[in-house]
C-alpha cells in the first residue's frame, strides 16, 4: 500500500489551572478561534471547539503522523502563551483527556460541544470529566484525577 489512511478522531478535554474561571465568556469566542488557528497550522481538522469558564473540549481529526500528545501540547501552550499575551493571567492544567470518537457518533459529540453552556446548567466540570472516563471504559484513581 502507498499511502496511509488513518481517521484518527479525538475528544480532547482540558480544564484551566486548578480549574479557574479563567476563560468569561467575552474571551471564549476569541479562545476558540486562535485554538482552532493553531489546530489549522498543524494540519488537525477541527470539527468542535468549545467549553465553559474552566475547560475546554474540542473534537478534532489528528493526522497519522501527529502524535495526540504533542498535538494537545502545541494547541495548549500555543493558546496559553497568547492568552496571557492579550492580558489574561492564564494557564491551563497539566494534562488532558483523549477519548476516541467513532464517525458515526461525530454529530452527536458535536452538538454535545456546541451546547456546553446548557449541559453545564445540570453538572460540574468533575462529575463531567470522569462521567467521559468511565464511559470509554478508562481506568482512572478518582484520587489523581484531579491532582
């Protein structure tokens, strides 16, 4: 075979530093769009990006020659660095989540994206986050989850 093929679809969730509310809402849209900046530059389809005050999730297309954690590590310390150069004080957590994401429940975690602010209304951040763990079967010590 000469070429490779690879559709390496992700849900990728992190929250700020100590999960600060950190992102307002005027900053969100601003936020977004410079990660999926950052995303285009590498070559990593987005297709969702968006979050609360304290995380971020987006749902993107990795290529088979990007590994997922220096692709996390560009978009957060590319997004980070910027943010504070636009006079936030801002940083985000040291690790991530990467739950893989199957084409035909692609519509159903973008909307899931995309409606952040309603889900919010009903759960935390943490339940959230390991509710996601343990729905693709992760195992995980609730102790160090969360640092």
């Amino acid at each position: 075979m000469s070429h490779t093929y690879a559709q390496n679809l992700l849900h990728i969730v992190f929250s700020t530093k100590d999960r600060r509310k950190a992102i307002s809402p005027e900053f969100q849209p601003r936020l977004w769009s410079y990660a999926s900046g950052i995303c285009h530059n590498l070559e990593i389809l987005v297709h969702a990006i968006g979050g609360m005050e304290d995380h971020i999730h987006l749902l993107i297309q990795i290529p088979p020659s990007l590994p997922v954690a220096k692709a996390v590590l560009a978009i957060k310390s590319n997004s980070s660095r910027w943010a504070n150069e636009e006079g936030h004080n801002f940083a985000w957590q040291q690790g991530y989540g990467a739950f893989s994401v199957s084409s035909s429940n692609a519509p159903a975690v973008i909307q899931y994206i995309r409606t952040q602010q309603a889900h919010h209304k009903k759960m935390r951040f943490e339940p959230e986050f390991l509710a996601l763990l343990k729905k693709h079967g992760v195992e995980f010590d609730p102790k160090f989850v969360f640092g």
